[in-house]
C-alpha cells in the first residue's frame, strides 16, 4: 500500500493559515464597519433630538432601540468573525477555501478542488493510485501562494471613511459642545425632564391697553425680542387660531376686523407656552330698528303697509307715513327731513309725517363715550298718479261692414272710474256709451257695436274712439283718449250700387249651381247607360262614379257657401226690410237647407261605400234612387232661384216705393213755399230740378225693376209709363209756371205730381206686396190638383183591386199594365201642375216635390214588375203609391188651408205645428183617441172568439188596418209632444219614450194581427200615463198662462182645424189598408210595418 507523503499536510496547513488571515481580515472590517455605522446612526439621533425636542418616551425608544441595532451590528460584524477565527464556532471548510481561492487564482481553476475531493475520495476508498495521485496533485497546488491573494488593503475605503467620520464628529463636539452633547444627554437620560431655555418674548402696540369702540377693527403690533427671530407665531382666540403676519424682523402684526365685545387672547412663546393678553371693548351708539307704516289714499284700495330697514320707499302722492325708529346706547337721537327735524334724548323715536314731494332724511344717534355718530340716510320716493291707458282693436264683420266687435284693454296705476265708446261727426255727438270693464287696475273689455244704430245719414263721416277716466281722489280723475278711426257711410248711390253687385253675384252664383247640378244628372245619366251596356262594371266605370262623386262634394261646397251668404244677408238690414219680405226671405233659406236632403247625404255616402266594392246591380239600384233626388234637388233650386228672383224684384219695388213717398213729401213740401214770397223764385226753381233729378233716378230704378221681371218665368204685369209720363208732364209744367213766376198754377201742378208719385208709390207697394188675384188664382189651382189627386188615387185602388183577382195568364193582365202606365201619364201632369205653382207660390213645401218623386219612382217600379209578371211586387209598389198619394194630398190641405187664412180677412196665418203649439197640448186628444183605441180592440178580439166581423167596418184586416194606422198617429203624436217638452232643455218629454215603447209593441201586435189580453192591458196603462201626463200638462199651462201671446180659444180653434184635417187623412189611409189581403204572410206583414214607419218619417 502506497504511504501519502507530507504533500497533502503541507497543503493542508496553507488552507488553515489562509482561513485564519480571512477571519483575521473580517474581524478588522466588522470592526471599520461597525464604528461607521454607530458614528452614523448616533449623529441621526443627535440630528432628530436637535429638530424635534422628542418625549421622554420618544428618546427613550430612540437609545434602546439604537443601542440594540448596533449591538446586533457588532456582533454580526466582529462577534461572529471572532468567534470562528478561535474555532468557537464552524469555520470555513476546505472546500468553500478552495473554491473562494479558485476565484482569487484563476490559474489554479479547480486543481485545488479536485484535490480536496480526491482525498475525500482516498480517505474513502483507501488505494494506493489515489493517494498517488492526490500527493501528486497536492504538490502541484503548493506551488501557489494562497496568503498573498487577501490583504487589509483591500478595505482601505472602509479604514479612510472610518478615519474621516471620526474626525468630523471629534470636530463637532469640539465646535459645537452643546449642540452635540446637549441633545446625546437628553437620549441617554431620557427619563430626566429637560427645561428648553425662552428663545423670545412679546410686546404688544407697545405695551399700552388694548382697548376698542364696538364694532371696530383692533390692529395688534407685536414685536418680539430674544435669542430668536421666530419666523411666525400663532395667536389664539378661544379655540380658534390666528397666524400674525411678518413684516419685518421681530415684527408682527394682527387685526380684528369687527370686534363686537371684550376678550381675551394668547400667544405661544419660544417654550409654545401660552401668554395671554385682555381686550376691551367701548359701547356705540347704535340705530338697531327703522319701521315705517305707509297708509296709502283710500281711492288706491291698497292695504297700509309695513316696511322694516328699508333704504328706499315709494308711495303714492297723500300717502301718510308713521314712522319708529329705536337706537342702541345712544344719548342722542333724531331724525332729519328737507325742512323738518325729530329729536329725543331716548333711545326710541315715533312721529307722523306726511310728505309733499321725493325726498331724503337721515337718522342719527350717538352717545357720551367717543366722537362716533351713527347715521343711515333713506330716500323716499313720492310718485304722483299716472294718466290711465287704453288700447283697443276692431274685427269688421265680413258681411256687415256697419258690424265691429272692439277687444281692448285698459289699465291704471290705481283704477278707473268710468268708460264710453263716442261716436259722432263733424256737427254733432251721436253716442255717448257707457262700456262694462271689470274692477281692478287692469281691465279687458268687448264691444260689439253696429253703427246702423245710431241712424247714420248716407255720406255721414263718422268719427269713434273710446274715453277712460281713472279715480284720482287727490288731483281728481284724468283722462286718456284712444286711437280715433273714422267710418264713412256710404252715400244712397253708393248702397244703391253695391246693392246691385251683391244681387248680381248671386244671381251668377245661382245660375252656376244649376249648370253644375244639369251636368252632375247628365253624367249621372251617362254612368247608369254605360253600366247597363256592360256585362259587369269595369275600372272605367269605377273611375267615372268616383269622379262624380267627388264633383258632388264640390257641389256641396259651393251649396253650403251660397246658403251662408244667403243666411248672413238675412241678418242684415232687417230694419229696412218689411216683414213680408223678411218671411220670404227665411223661406228662401230654409229652401236653400232643404235642396241638399239628408236622404240624398245618405244615399251619396251609401253609393260611396259600393263604389269600391263595385256590385254593379246595387250600384245601379243606388244609382237609380240617387236619379230621382237629383231630379227633385235640379228642380227644388229652379223653384229657389225663380223666388229669389221674385224676392229681388219684391224688395226693389219696395225701395222705390219709399223713395217714390220721400219724393212726393218733397213736392207737398215745395208747393207749400211756391205761395210764400219769402223765398226767391231762384231757390223754388232750384229745388224743384232736384225733384225732377230725383225722379229721373226713380225711372231708371223703375227700368231696371222691369228688366229684373222680364227674367221671371211668368213675369208679373207692370204698367207704370202712363203714370210716369203724366209725372213728368205734371214737373215740367211746374217749372215752367216757376219760371214764369205763375205761383198759383205752379202750386196746382206741384200738387199734382205729388198725387201722381202717390199713386206710383202704392202701386210699388202693392206690387211689392204680391197679387191677391194670383193668390186666388193658386187656390183654385190646389183645389182643382186636389180633386185629380183624389181621382188618381181611387183609379190606382181599382187598378190593384183589379190586379188581385187577375192571374197572369189572364189577357186582362196586359190591359192593368196599360192602366198603369196611364196612371203614370196622368201624374206627370199633375207634376208639371204642382211645379209650376211652386214657381209662384214661395210656401209650397219642399216636401210635396220628394212625395212626387216617390209616387213616380214607385209607378216606375210597379209598371217593371207587371212587365216582368211579378204581381206581388207590383201590389206593394202600387199600395206605396196609394200610400205617397194621400201624403201628398195631406201636404196640399195642410197648404190650401194656409193659403185661405192668408187671404184678406182670414187672419194671421199660423203654421200647423208652428210656434202657436203649446208643449204637451195634445195630450188630452190623445187620451181620448186612447180609449176610442181600446173600445175598439175589444170589439175586435169579442168579435174574433165569435168569429164575427165586428161592427159595420168590414173585413177583420180593414180593422186592422184602421186600428195600426190610429196607432201610428198616437204613436206621432206623443213623438211631437215629447219634442217640444224638451224643447226647453228640461228633459220633461223623456218620460213620453216608455209610453211610446209601448204603443210601438201594441201597434206590431196588431200589424202581425196578434192582439191579445195582454194587448188590451198594455193600452190601459199608456192610458193611465197620458192621463197623468195630461194633468200635468195642464198644470203647467195654468202657470204660463199669464206669459201666453195668444189666447187658448186660438190655440183651439187652430188645433182643431189641423185636427179635423189629420183625420180626414188617416180616413184615407184607412180606404187603402182595405186593399191589403187579409192573411198576410209574415214578409207582408213586415212591409206594412214598414209603410207604418214610412208615414210617420214622411210626417216628420
């Protein structure tokens, strides 16, 4: 076995000398390190001590917790060190010296390394080759110096920062003793308590009493003497802290802006002890309260008021003031006006003042402590009444330009006392009115105003403007005039002319609505051709009834604006206007209301909706209805413009009339003074060529008269050259007799062509007035259409009764169909009869032209179905006929009657229905009709159970039929009344609806001949409430009576009149129920319901 030679010992002993000299270094730089880092940490103890002066608790945290962080220091850095470089504790390994020797020696790499391992392996394993082989390394390493490769030198910055640090604190201590010990005394005895020495003291606005007036600022000068020049200091008050503003050195100052009691303050010295200084404060006189109470004049109506500290006041003019004014630690006291003063030696003031004008006064106080006064200047501001104002606008009337409506405003300062609305001319006042305006200091007000009131003489020039005055009690009322606006009456040819332009506009404007009314039935006509050439409507067809449609509506348009304009000059000048002519012209508009039907409105719109569904045999059905009312619209409007036409003529014959009495007044007046030698011959000359002027005038208005009478239909005979010839004579000869100064002959012919213009005038009176002889040539004319109606309508019932017992194969069948058409020839004359009268006669209702459309539309029909051998058709037709027929002869009675009454010594004419009726007057006839009604159903159902026909009356279904039409009028009956009960808005005819209820139940039982107990009941109770209804009725007439216009013997006398008349018609209806078959089926039984319905709208 190999032995190690001493290779490995000799190395290993280089290894414990180079790990000594390491600890040995390590030991001398913890202990350079260690001084730096005392040296270092006490002067930031001294440094914080000498700032902040710490608690004792402070320095004591401060030494203990130094004192422990530079032992931990020291032992980590010289301890440790020590301790390993004896061994007391682990030293380096061999191999951590080898490897910090493989960095210090990099030739050596890691031969050092492998030799250390490779004798760890040896001791290990034990073989000589090892051993070898570390012995050979051993020496190999050996011949590096392992000493030389650490050395003290490297820490020389440590040992020079030590030295340097050590001398600066030496230097320290040695220049400033107290700085540094002083503070390292206070550390280390840091439970002894340490006194800081007073650095400065204060003196205060050099040492005199702080004393101050109330309410003043106090300026502090503090100037501080010491050792220290404080770079600021803090000033307390109570609680709250001041910073003092450095001037200068040593030199403070404060001030207080407002010092309102005594205090105390202090300031912190040197030590932050508190040094406290005593403040005192003087009394002021003071003004603590200004209250002033302003009662206003009464005129204002305002409320005294109160006003506390106010600088400034304005009050009106008269207004008294009472003023209490108190002070604070005063001795004197007074209030200064312009020209007046108020003292007292007290603190409190109180006066009455009533000042003149705008003015200021001062109050002042003071007392016996300073030189101070307290003063306050106030201004009052005296504001005299002001004018009112007023402003107003106008709205002239678009169709009567005499018509203003005036909306203004006026407004005072306090209010006003009066408001008129002047009117007047250049001579003369012609209104002086009082106008409504509310209470206040601002008012609206409306006037409507119509200058024709105030009887304006043609050409007047009238001026108008509206005055206010207010209620000024203190100079008296003042008043302000508004905007003045002129109108100018028009002169008697200026109304004459425009007169003539309006009657010319509506003349065009009727004469186009006819054209278009001609041309909408021309393509009514055109549209019902093309859609019977065609299999079905097309788009044309669509297109075309649109088009029509929608001329229609303009058509409307046009209608309704014309009967506007006709319905505003209704309003107009209806003083000028006789009530004749007023009458007519209310009929004329009540015609124009009545040419656009609510049947036809109805029927355009139902047209409207099958236009664009486009069933062609509905449209046509429609069509063919809407044909017949256009017809009867085209021929309403010719009727209405043929009347106004008249109406025209009958008003202008009406002015000359006038014009004709004026000049003949004239003439009288002018042959009065021809026999007085006070006026000269000139002036009587002068006067009479006005006259004759006048009435040449007169003739050309009487040409223009017969002109408008030729464009009559029938134009009325006007025969005035004869008369107007000997006028004209009679004026001519005047003037010559003037002329030649024959004052006697003169006067004779003046006073005949006075007598002539007489004459003239009553002949356009009468003319204005219409022609009885016309009136009784019209009467006769009815009587005569009355006897052919009659006559038609028993040639139809025979014409039915013939059709029911004719089958259609029967030969005869074709001769009824003939009859028919006969028929329908023979109420195309009695049309042509009626329109013509309506042409003549203005109250020809309108209701008698749709009657005759509706018999001959009903003719046409029946006359269709008899071709097409549809007998049950034509049976209902030929009854609507019949049915139509006796409406027409009511609507002709009912007019022959007023006609009569009309005529000289008949009378006022008073309209069946008219004003006269009295609501509820008819209750007690229907009562009575009531119980006539249940009589005979009890007939009736006895005679049923008997199987009788009752009484001498006929066939059961003619007592039926009596029975449902009776109904039917006591049914209108109480419809009528229940209107004009609720005429009055109080809702008394509602309770006529349950009983009419009733009536329509038992009405349909008797249609559908189902009379029963329960029938006969039913009537009992409508008895039972018209009876009821009936005393109350009556009660109520008693409580009017005395307001009544006319008396109850009229009103019956009239009633029974119309009465008498109504069954005389229901008589009729009766005679044609007789032709409806007994045993109706259920879809006849309806129909006649229908035709039940049809007369009582037809009534309405």
């Amino acid at each position: 076995m190999y032995v190690t030679k001493n290779s490995f010992l000799s190395l290993s002993k280089e290894l414990d000398l180079f790990i000594n000299k390491y600890y040995k270094i390590s030991l001398i730089k913890g202990l350079l390190l260690s001084t730096i880092f005392f040296l270092g940490v006490l002067s930031g103890i001294l440094a914080l001590e000498s700032v902040f002066r710490f608690s004792s608790s402070v320095r004591g945290f401060l030494f203990f917790g130094s004192g422990c962080v530079t032992i931990a220091f020291i032992i980590k850095n010289i301890v440790f060190p020590l301790l390993r470089l004896l061994g007391l504790l682990p030293r380096m390994s061999y191999e951590q010296a080898a490897n910090l020797l493989e960095k210090r020696i990099p030739k050596m790499g890691d031969q050092l390394v492998n030799v250390i391992g490779l004798k760890n392996q040896s001791d290990n394993i034990g073989t000589d080759l090892l051993a070898a082989s570390v012995d050979k390394k051993a020496i190999g390493s050996l011949k590096y110096d392992f000493l030389s490769t650490i050395s003290i030198g490297e820490h020389k910055k440590f040992v020079f920062l030590t030295l340097l640090l050590f001398l600066t604190a030496t230097g320290g201590s040695l220049l400033f003793p107290q700085r540094v010990f002083n503070p390292l005394k206070r550390v280390v005895l840091f439970n002894t308590k340490f006194v800081p020495p007073n650095p400065f003291f204060f003196n205060i606005n050099q040492g005199k009493e702080l004393v101050v007036l109330e309410n003043d600022p106090l300026l502090l000068q503090i100037t501080t003497k010491g050792s220290v020049d404080p770079e600021e200091l803090y000033l307390y008050v109570g609680k709250q802290r001041f910073f003092p503003v450095k001037n200068k050195k040593n030199t403070f100052t404060h001030q207080f802006k407002s010092v309102n009691s005594s205090f105390v303050f202090s300031i912190l010295d040197g030590n932050n002890d508190s040094v406290f200084y005593s403040v005192k404060v003087l009394p002021k006189a003071r003004i603590i309260s200004e209250r002033k109470i302003v009662t206003y004049p009464k005129y204002t109506q305002i409320k005294s008021d109160t006003f506390y500290d106010l600088n400034r006041v304005v009050v009106p003019e008269g207004s008294l003031l009472t003023w209490e004014v108190k002070a604070l630690n005063s001795t004197s006291f007074s209030v200064r006006f312009k020209d007046t003063v108020f003292k007292n030696k007290k603190g409190s003031l109180a006066f009455d003042f009533q000042p003149e004008k705008t003015q200021e006064y001062v109050v002042m106080a003071k007392n016996n402590f300073s030189e101070f006064v307290d003063s306050s200047t106030y201004f009052m501001d005296i504001i005299r009444d002001q004018f009112p104002k007023i402003f107003f606008e106008e709205v002239v009337d678009s169709v009567n330009v005499n018509k203003r409506l005036f909306l203004g405003r006026i407004s005072d300062d306090y209010g006003f006392s009066s408001l008129k609305f002047i009117c007047k001319t250049r001579d003369s006042l012609l209104l002086n009115q009082d106008v409504f305006f509310e209470e206040g200091i601002q008012s609206s007000f409306n006037l409507g105003f119509n200058f024709s009131k105030i009887n304006p003489q043609p050409g007047d020039m009238i001026e108008y403007y509206f005055v206010v005055k207010d209620n000024d009690q203190i100079n008296g009322p003042k008043k302000s005039y508004s905007k003045k606006l002129f109108v100018k009456i028009p002169s008697k040819e200026k109304i004459k002319e425009l007169e003539k332009i309006k009657s010319l506009n509506r003349e065009q404007s009727f004469s186009s609505l006819q054209k278009k009314m001609i041309s909408l039935s021309s393509e009514l006509e055109n549209i019902k051709s093309s859609m019977l050439n065609k299999k079905s409507s097309d788009w044309e067809d669509k297109a075309s009834l649109e088009n029509f449609l929608k001329n229609q509506k303009k058509l409307e348009k046009e209608l309704e604006k014309l009967k506007n304009d006709l319905e505003n000059e209704l309003t107009q000048n209806q003083k000028n206007k006789s009530e004749e002519i007023l009458k007519k012209q209310e009929k004329i508009n009540e015609m124009m209301e009545e040419l656009m039907s609510d049947e036809m409105k109805r029927l355009l719109d139902e047209l409207n909706i099958l236009a664009k569904e486009m069933n062609k045999e509905k449209v046509l059905e429609k069509l063919e209805d809407l044909d017949f009312s256009q017809e009867n619209m085209i021929k309403e409007l010719d009727r209405t413009i043929e009347h106004f036409k008249k109406l025209e003529l009958e008003k202008m014959a009406k002015d000359i009339s006038k014009s004709l009495k004026d000049l003949a007044k004239k003439e009288k007046a002018l042959g009065e003074k021809t026999l007085s030698k006070d006026i000269s011959t000139f002036e009587k000359n002068k006067e009479q060529e006005k006259i004759k002027d006048d009435f040449n005038e007169i003739q050309n208005d009487l040409f223009e008269l017969k002109k408008k009478n030729d464009k009559l239909k029938k134009p009325v005979e006007i025969n005035t050259e004869e008369k107007e010839k000997e006028i004209n004579e009679s004026l001519e000869k005047a003037m010559e007799k003037l002329s030649e100064n024959k004052l006697k002959k003169a006067n004779e012919q003046q006073n005949k062509s006075s007598e002539g213009l007489k004459d003239l005038a009553k002949t356009m009176e009468k003319l204005s007035k219409g022609s009885s002889s016309q009136e009784e040539e019209d009467l006769e004319t009815l009587r005569i259409l009355l006897e052919q109606l009659i006559s038609f309508s028993l040639d139809q019932e025979t014409v039915l009764n013939s059709l029911k017992s004719t089958k259609v194969q029967d030969p005869n069948y074709v001769r009824i169909g003939q009859e028919q058409r006969k028929l329908n020839d023979e109420i195309q004359i009695i049309e042509d009869s009626l329109t013509a009268l309506g042409l003549r006669q203005i109250m020809l209702s309108s209701k008698i032209n749709k009657e005759v459309q509706q018999i001959k539309k009903s003719l046409r029909s029946s006359i269709k179905n008899l071709t097409e051998r549809k007998t049950k058709n034509a049976q209902v037709e030929q009854q609507t006929v019949m049915m139509h027929t006796n409406e027409l002869g009511l609507l002709l009675s009912e007019m022959m009657n007023q006609m009569q009454q009309n005529m000289p010594g008949s009378g006022q004419c008073n309209k069946p229905g008219g004003k006269n009726k009295k609501p509820g007057s008819g209750l007690p006839q229907t009562a009575e009709q009531m119980k006539k009604q249940i009589e005979a159903m009890k007939k009736f159902l006895e005679g049923k159970k008997n199987g009788k026909s009752p009484g001498k009356s006929g066939s059961p279904f003619e007592q039926l039929g009596r029975m449902a039409a009776e109904q039917a009028a006591l049914k209108k009956r109480l419809m009528e009344a229940s209107q004009e009960l609720n005429k009055d808005g109080s809702g008394k005819g509602n309770s006529l609806k349950d009983v009419i209820k009733k009536i329509e139940e038992v009405e349909n039982e008797i249609i559908n001949n189902n009379i029963s107990l329960s029938s006969l009941k039913r009537q009992e109770e409508i008895k039972i409430k018209l009876l009821e209804l009936e005393k109350a009725a009556k009660e109520q007439e008693e409580e009017e009576k005395r307001e009544s216009k006319e008396s109850f013997n009229e009103y019956k006398k009239n009633n029974s009149i119309l009465f008498e008349e109504y069954l005389k018609i229901k008589n009729e209806e009766t005679e044609m129920l007789k032709t409806i078959p007994a045993n109706l089926k259920p879809y006849y039984k309806n129909k006649v319901n229908e035709y039940i319905k049809s007369i009582e709208n037809n009534y309405d």
